[in-house]
C-alpha cells in the first residue's frame, strides 16, 4: 500500500464553511461598487476561486482597479467575519488531530489568506497540527496553476508521489495533476463527482468522517510515517 508522508487539503468547503462571510462580503462589496447583489447561491458558485477571479466571473469586468477594489471592500466586511463565523465540516477534527498524531505531516493550500485560515483554525485549537499554511498571498500564480502545492511539497521537502491533495473543487484536481501529486475529492462543496471524471483521482469522498476511513484503510488500518514499516 501507498504511505503518504504529508498531506495538504484546500480550506474552503474541504475543511471549512465560511459561506455566510463570504456572501456578506460579495454582497457589501457589490453594493459599495453599485452593482447588482448577487444571490447566495450564485456567491457560493464561485467559492475556491481567487476573489478577483470571482469577481470577474460574476461581472465580466476585468478591469485590474476595479478587481482590487472588489478584494478591499469584500476584506471589510469578511475577514472579521471569518475567524468568528466560520463552522468547520463534521470530522475536521479528527481527520486532523489523527493524521497528525500518527506522524503525518499537514498542511493547508488555499485562495483564502493564509492569515485568516491560521486564525480561524487556532480559534479551533487545530493550528499546531499543520506544518504550513499557503494562501492567497503566498503565491503568485493560484490554483489551478500548481504553484501553491509546488511550494508546499518544496517547504516539507518530500517527493510529489509522498504526498496526497485533498479539494472540493476541479481547480483544485487540476492543480495537483499540474504539481504531479494524487487527489482526493471531498463532496462538501457545490461540485458533484460526476465533474471529476476528467482528472485523476485516488479517490471521491462523500465526507471528511469517509476519507479519514480510506486513508487509514491505506495501509493497514493506519497511515505509517517513512520510518514505520507496515505490519506483516
């Protein structure tokens, strides 16, 4: 069996709820820029994607002022928002707090900041379980470009074939087949498994309580750090 020495996991509807925040901070930014309010469903749509990104899909405007002025005004109101409001997915905990126990080593890669991230999961008492944590600032190219979980295999020093992605979204199972690391796809988001298909996959995930159980049913029963061998 594969023994993964790290494992990196988007934030945003993979570990973490942040849905209201985020649509209170669409919706504020759109009105202050006296553009239509877009609905929740439709803000929920394009979580995963760089703000900017986000922004331009819902407008079409792609104009670099007004993309930078969609980021500060949707920051006013969503980051305090995000650290107080934000729900972590039923099994966050455990998934991490036995990975993590085990000897595997965690991280986070997302387009959130990687400040906001750190905050919310020290508010849960999670931060000292991860080794790092990337967000939107720490790159210069975002998901799907690779360069996020490129940094990250670079900063825990392991090999692309040690170490397993785990994400809500094709963006991000095209960045990892871009950086040449295995994907997990975790079903708690809006895309569906059907729009998988296309990417290589080690597995689909209906939940996070799943994944820890196929992760352990990796090697054994549990996930061996490199200087373990497997029992029998």
């Amino acid at each position: 069996m594969k023994h993964y020495r790290a494992i990196c996991f988007d934030f945003d509807y993979t570990l973490g709820d942040s849905t209201d925040s985020i649509v209170g901070g669409f919706q504020y930014a759109f009105e202050r820029m006296g553009l239509p309010i877009p609905d929740r469903d439709t803000v929920r749509g394009t979580v995963g994607y760089l703000l900017e990104d986000a922004y331009e899909m819902l407008t079409g405007d792609s104009d670099k002022e007004h993309r930078a002025q969609f980021r500060a005004y949707f920051l006013e109101v969503a980051r305090p928002r995000q650290v107080e409001e934000t729900t972590l997915f039923p099994g966050t905990a455990e998934l991490l707090q036995g990975l993590h126990s085990r000897g595997v080593r965690l991280g986070i890669v997302s387009t959130k900041t990687g400040e906001t991230i750190s905050r919310i999961m020290e508010r849960f008492g999670l931060r000292d379980t991860l080794e790092l944590i990337l967000g939107s600032y720490d790159v210069t190219h975002h998901k799907p470009h690779p360069e996020g979980i490129l940094k990250a295999l670079d900063q825990m020093g392991v090999a692309p074939e040690e170490l397993l992605y785990c994400g809500d979204t094709i963006l991000d199972a095209q960045a990892a087949q871009g950086a040449g690391v295995d994907f997990a796809a975790v079903l708690n988001g809006t895309t569906q498994a059907p729009a998988f298909a296309p990417y290589p996959c080690v597995h689909i995930a209906p939940d996070l309580t799943e994944l820890a159980q196929w992760l352990e049913g990796r090697a054994g029963n549990t996930i061996l750090p490199p200087w373990r061998e497997s029992p029998g």
